[in-house]
C-alpha cells in the first residue's frame, strides 16, 4: 500500500544530475530491496515466464537503440531504464500470501495515491484563488475553456493526476464486484465521487475517454462474458477511441479567438488550418506534428534512435515553423521508435507478444469470482494504457511498470481454495 500511494510523490523535489528521477518511490523500493536481501521479505527465485522475457526483450532493445545511436547524451535515461527493469524483477519475485487480501491492499494503494494527488491539487486550488502561484497547479488558456488552471499535485502533469484515478476506479468496481456487493453503494460513493472530481479539476484531454470507459468496465462486471455483451461493452469504447483521438488531434477554433487568442494557445495548437468555416477554424494540435517529427527523428538515425530523451532538443531544431515547443513525443509508440529506432520498435512488438501469450496462459488458470475480477481490473487498466500511449508517453511512468508486476505474479498456479499464490 505504501509502495503504491508513493506514485503520487513524484515531484518532491528536484536533485542535480538526476532531476525529478529519485522520489519517495525509490526510497521505498531500496528498502524494500534491503529487507529482501537480509530474509525480511519472503522472496522466490524463479524462472523467467514469458512476461518477463517480453520485458527484458524491450528492454535490451531499448538500450541497444538508444545507447548505440546516442550513448553519451542517453545515460541518464539509461540509468532510470535499468532501475524499473531492476524494480520490477524483485517486486514480481516477493512472495505474496492470501490473493484476497493482495487485491484489497492493492486497491487501497491506488485509492490513496489518488486521494493524496487529489488534496495536493485541492491546497494548489485555493492557493491559487487567493492569487497564490505553486507548483500544485498549472495555469494556461485551453481550447473551449479559456483561461483555466490544472491540478498537478505532486505529480508531473495533470495526466498523470486522472491517471492515478482511473487506476483507482477500476480496482475499486473490480474489487466490491468481487466482494459479491454493489458496484457502486452509498460507503463507495463517497470514494468515488472525490475522485472523479480530482478527475474533472485535472482538465486533462482523457476526461473524453472515461465516461466511455468506466460504461465499458461496468458492462463487463455486471453482466456474464456473452458476445453480444462483448461486442456492445467494446464497441463503446470503440466509439469512445474514434471521439477521443479526434479531439486530441484537431480542434475547432473561432475565427476571432484563432486571430486574439492564438499565441495563449501556442503550446496546444499549430498553425495548421484543415478547414476554413463562416465562423471557426478546424486546426490541427500539437500532436500530429509532433507524430511526423519523431518519425522523422527514428529515419534521420535509423535503425537505431536519437537517444532517450533527446527529442525535445530535435523537435526544438526542426519544428520551429509550426510553432511547437520543444516536447516529448507525447506517445509511447512514436516517441520509443523516435528514441530507439526500428531496435526498439522491434523489441516493442516481441514485448507485446509475450504479454498476449501472458496473459491468455493467466487467463486459462482463472476458476475463482477473485481471480476474474482481478483479471478484469488488470485487462482494463491495459487497454487504458494502451490508448493513452497514443497521445502520451508513459513508458516510463512508474506506476505503469508496476502494472505489469501484478501481471507478472499471475505466472504462478493458483489454489483455488485458498486464493493462495503457489511458486512453482
């Protein structure tokens, strides 16, 4: 529970060399590794399942990529590559008990991390009304809104504040959908409710994706696994994809405030125009340029990338006539072939693959109300991730890494009965 709230302290504070990379969560995991090398922690060895080597798969891909095309300017993010692949080898090998008891500290877990970046966004906010500037808060013009402020909490940006609480909505419906109550009950309201207006103050572009998400979870839970539940519950969120992707990469502008207003919104939108109206203007975001410019950036070094974390300083040198600010790929697809060249896309996919095969061989083992839920949580959450990563990079987002440890613990038989994890 503790390890897990710590993914809502990750900007404490900034250190020289290493930046926002050493937080509250590393503190905890090299405690957590010290208990382990001294006996304090159950821990197993174990072969590696097909998770794992999809893992260490991207990962050597990644490193080969980025550190063969740009080794000097990529070892810090060589460094932060190697300590979540570190992180996730000795989590995924700590020796859980009662699969129960392991669901519900989970859940705990994701509901307090959205909680705390809740009340961080919440004292950033009132602040910010009595004309007080923090980090807690960002403020910029946004597109429909016009002037408006975004919680951040201590997280790095208001996506990754809806983030926490997607995380901690579909492991709480997962969680009392299991317990065989409610999904929604008068002692869940009050949780949930909070934390959908963390979500609503974060202004983040996923609030398009969630009422489409969350109506597929509750699809899924409620009713049995038929096909025709199947196709409706995916077809919303189809439906929810096609909206959400759209919105995040053209925007509809009036003509008076593209004149007025288009140097406040210099850091979303482009100066592209794709249809000229009577009264408004459909242009495009910064993503789609964003998207050209990292393909442009894996070819101009291929097969290898430009190194991690150099993007920002390519786009800077070649996006200036569209305007854009030196960013990140914002996707994790484009911004791993970007970095890593056709290396990491490669690796990319053989990670993919394993993860499918992991996940169809936990799948088979699946008797008990408990496994399915948690099975449930688990496929939701990557299919969020999945669309997230076309419109933000959150390959190395901890809280994600630490996603695929609960999957990877799943490699080991069940007893049924019990609900104990056996190694083996």
């Amino acid at each position: 529970m503790a390890y897990i709230s710590s993914f809502a302290f990750a900007k404490l504070w900034y250190l020289p060399v290493l930046g926002f990379k050493f937080q509250l969560t590393e503190i905890l995991f090299l405690i957590i590794f010290g208990l382990v090398l001294v006996r304090k922690i159950p821990f197993r060895w174990q072969p590696f399942n097909a998770l794992d080597w999809g893992v260490t798969g991207l990962v050597v891909s990644i490193l080969v990529g980025a550190g063969v095309g740009n080794f000097e300017a990529s070892r810090l993010g060589i460094l932060g590559l190697m300590y979540l692949y570190a992180s996730y080898l000795v989590l995924s090998r700590i020796q859980f008990g009662n699969i129960e008891s392991v669901f519900r500290q989970v859940t705990k877990g994701w509901i307090f991390a959205a909680i705390i970046v809740g009340l961080g966004g919440v004292v950033g906010l009132i602040a910010w009304v009595f004309g007080v500037s923090s980090f807690l808060v960002h403020e910029k013009y946004l597109p429909y809104l016009g002037e408006s402020v975004r919680i951040a909490s201590f997280v790095r940006h208001p996506d990754v504040v809806i983030n926490l609480v997607v995380y901690a909505l579909i492991f709480l419906a997962s969680e009392r959908w299991a317990s065989r109550e409610k999904i929604i009950d008068k002692r869940s309201i009050f949780i949930i409710l909070p934390l959908l207006m963390i979500a609503l103050f974060s202004f983040s572009k996923f609030l398009i994706l969630l009422p489409f998400f969350l109506c597929m979870l509750f699809i899924q839970l409620k009713k049995t696994d038929t096909r025709p539940i199947k196709i409706i519950s995916y077809g919303l969120l189809s439906l929810g994809m096609i909206i959400f992707l759209g919105a995040s990469h053209f925007v509809f502008i009036g003509k008076t405030e593209w004149k007025e207003k288009r140097q406040d919104m210099s850091e979303f939108i482009t100066n592209e125009l794709v249809w000229e109206g009577k009264k408004s203007n459909l242009v495009t975001t910064a993503y789609l340029p964003l998207k050209r410019l990292s393909l442009e950036a894996g070819l101009s070094n291929w097969p290898f990338g430009i190194g991690i974390g150099q993007l920002p300083q390519f786009i800077d040198n070649k996006g200036e006539s569209l305007g854009i600010p030196a960013y990140d790929s914002h996707s994790s697809y484009f911004g791993l072939w970007a970095e890593a060249g056709t290396v990491g896309g490669l690796g990319g996919l053989f990670f993919i693959t394993c993860l499918i095969f992991q996940l169809k061989k936990w799948r088979n083992k699946i008797h008990a109300r408990w496994q399915r839920a948690y099975w449930k949580a688990i496929i939701c959450m990557l299919i969020y991730v999945f669309i997230e990563g076309w419109v933000l990079d959150g390959l190395f987002f901890r809280h994600h890494w630490f996603l695929l440890v609960l999957i990877s613990i799943q490699g080991f038989s069940w007893n049924v009965n019990s609900g104990v994890i056996k190694g083996g």
